[in-house]
C-alpha cells in the first residue's frame, strides 16, 4: 500500500512540475532569445544580419547610395567583402 501511495505523488509531481496543459514545461525559461543550439544561434544571426542588409538596399532603391549613412556603407561594404 505505501508504495501505491509514494507512486501517485510522484505521478502528481510530476505533472504538476513538469507538464503543462499544452505539453510543454512550466518551468521559466532564461530569456525568449534562448538558442537551443549553437547552429540555432548562427541561423538567427545570420537572418538578422540579412534583414539589415535588405533595408539597407531598399533604402538606395528608393533614395539612393547618398542616402546612405556612414555605418550604413560600412556594413554593406563589410557584407560585400564577406560573402
């Protein structure tokens, strides 16, 4: 009998600690921004970068190169020399 009794507590904890209603843990995360892997980490970094480089080429589509501020072309002209 004590051992059905010790069995449902930790079923109960369990669930309770570790399971929530849509599956996942209930537990707090560190930070939305927690990479699962360091291959997830690149991926972000690189899309981030990728989206900057879009608005910076949108903005001389619709402006002009001498709209460009001087971090602006520095970071095309560091893209440019990386890939």
């Amino acid at each position: 009998m004590p051992y059905i009794s010790i069995a449902v507590i930790v079923i109960f904890v369990y669930i309770v600690f570790f399971k929530s209603k849509k599956g996942n843990s209930i537990l707090p995360k560190s930070s939305k921004e927690s990479y699962q892997t360091i291959d997830d980490k690149f991926n972000a970094e690189r899309k981030e970068k990728q989206q900057r480089i879009d608005r910076i080429l949108e903005k001389i589509n619709d402006k002009g190169v001498a709209s460009l501020t001087p971090q602006e072309k520095a970071l095309l002209d560091e893209y440019s020399n990386t890939n």
